[in-house]
C-alpha cells in the first residue's frame, strides 16, 4: 500500500482530531509549449509538491474551456478531498487560448487534436515525476479522453468519462439539418472537393457556431466525417484502461447514452447513473461526481 494511500484511508480520523484545520490551495497557470502552439491549465494542488498523492487531469467540453463552471467546480471539489487537480485547456488551434471559444475565429481544429494534448499534458505531468493520474473528461471531453486512453502512458491510472459524447452519422445529418436548415451530406461532400489545408468556399456552421466565416475543410470533416470514431462507448473494450462512466438522469445533449452503455459489459467498464442531473451536473451533483472519483482513485491505489 502506497504512503499516501495509508494516509488517506486515515484522513477521516484525524480530521474528527483537526477539524478547525483548513486545507491550504495552491491555484497557479501552466503554460507549456507544444509545436508551435503555447498549451495553458490550471493546476490545482493541495499537497507539499505535484508529485505527492494522485492527480485528476480534466478534459472541458466541445469548444468549452478550463474555468468553464463544470470544470471550476470539480477543481474546487477535489481540493476538498485533498486531491490535486490539472484543468487543460484544448487549444483548438488557438495559441495560449484562454475563455470561451470565439465563432469569429478562423476554424483550424480538429477533434482528434485533442489526443495529442492530452499526450503532451500527461509527458509534462511525467517530467514533474508524477507517478498517478486519472483522467476526466467532460461530454466531447470524455470521448477524447477514451480516445486517448487506448494508447495511455503508464502514469495513467484509470479514466472517469462525465456524461460523454454519442455519434452517429444518421443522427450527426438530423440534427445539422433542423439546427441549421441544412444537407450536412452536400457539405461533406464541398468539404472533400477542398484542396489540402484548405477552406470551405463559404461561411459554414461547425458544432455550435453558425455560419463561421472561415472553417478549414479538415476540421469540417473531423467532426461529420471522423477519421475514427466519435461515440464513445465505441472506444471501450475488454481489458483496457479501468474506466468508471458517469450518466446524468435528466441529460438533454447526451440522451443515448444508458441504452449504448447496457450493450457493453466489460470488467474494466463501470456506469453509474446519475438521478436527475442534468448534462453539466450542476448544483449537488457535482459532489456524486467528485465522490465517484475518490472510491475509483482509492480502488485503483489499493491495487497498485
């Protein structure tokens, strides 16, 4: 059993002892470098040093970012549970992005983009000698942190996946078409006459953004016609990495995902529902999150 693990099954005793005493957060920026892009997070630590105990690297949503509420509140709640925390920002092309993502902005990202972060975020985690990480991700978040698990460095412990993503292309065409009164089908097929690195010929609408002035061929594709899978419980199988997935009970974006996940029965794959949250876990839920993430880190540590 691990030093901190002993520790931590003994907190709740000498916290009946020391209950007046208060936990010192330490909140501070990272900026790392990765190509030609500067990568941003907040790094969250309760702890002496970044390399004592586990730490929960968070994973925001489509076009979200690290202080976005979802995020903000699990930080917050980690630290509560003496957990140290790393909120990454996706840079979706951007250098040094910080806040909500710009629709004005010229579209150059792609979904699988985020594997490579994810990557360069947990090999600085390593460099701080690191030795435990779980990984959390939020909705699109969460299929690009399973996405990036099936090739995860060794520090990564395990995965918790919050109310994450479902894809199908039947459903990707609908729902383009009454968001946007558009054939998604005539725009895939624009998007591949493109040139390579090249734009669409018109203001087009990606995810949330309707009629982005400037979106690249490639990002258009990557979210309508991936080069690799979008659904999420697609991306889990039999002896991969152990992974706990979250449902929220009253999810209006995410709404398939209890049916797909009763079709998968892996020993590695656990799904718990969440009653009545809703998609962001907001009020009380957020604590169900954060306690599913500590009986996971506990579970994971015990077997280590």
């Amino acid at each position: 059993m691990s030093k901190w693990l002993k520790r931590a099954l003994i907190a709740p005793v000498l916290s009946l002892v020391c209950g007046l005493m208060s936990i010192s957060i330490s909140a501070e920026e990272i900026i790392i470098k990765a190509d030609q892009l500067r990568l941003n997070a907040t790094l969250n630590l309760v702890t002496d040093s970044i390399d004592e105990g586990p730490l929960v690297l968070l994973v925001h949503g489509t076009l979200g970012h690290k202080d976005m509420e979802i995020i903000a509140n699990l930080q917050t709640l980690l630290a509560d549970e003496e957990i140290n925390s790393l909120a990454i920002n996706l840079s979706l092309g951007i250098d040094n992005r910080q806040g909500p993502f710009d629709c004005a902005v010229p579209h150059d990202h792609r979904h699988e983009d985020a594997v490579e972060e994810i990557a360069t975020w947990i090999k600085w985690l390593k460099g701080q000698d690191v030795n435990h990480v779980l990984l959390a991700g939020h909705s699109r978040g969460g299929s690009q942190v399973a996405a990036y698990s099936q090739n995860a460095d060794a520090i990564v412990m395990g995965q918790v996946l919050i109310a994450p993503s479902t894809w199908s292309r039947k459903y990707a065409a609908k729902a383009y078409q009454d968001r946007y009164q558009k054939s998604l089908e005539d725009l895939i097929a624009v998007a591949t006459q493109q040139i390579t690195n090249g734009w669409m010929p018109e203001p087009t609408s990606l995810v949330y953004c309707a009629n982005a002035l400037k979106v690249k061929a490639a990002s258009f594709l990557s979210y309508y016609q991936p080069p690799q899978t979008l659904n999420t419980p697609d991306l889990l199988v039999e002896g991969g990495l152990t992974t706990l997935v979250l449902g929220a009970g009253d999810d209006q974006v995410v709404k398939n995902l209890p049916q797909q996940m009763q079709l998968r029965d892996f020993s590695n794959v656990e799904f718990i529902m969440v009653d009545d949250a809703d998609h962001f876990f907001r009020d009380l839920y957020a604590d169900d999150v954060v306690e599913a993430m500590i009986e996971n880190i506990f579970s994971l540590l015990e077997q280590d």
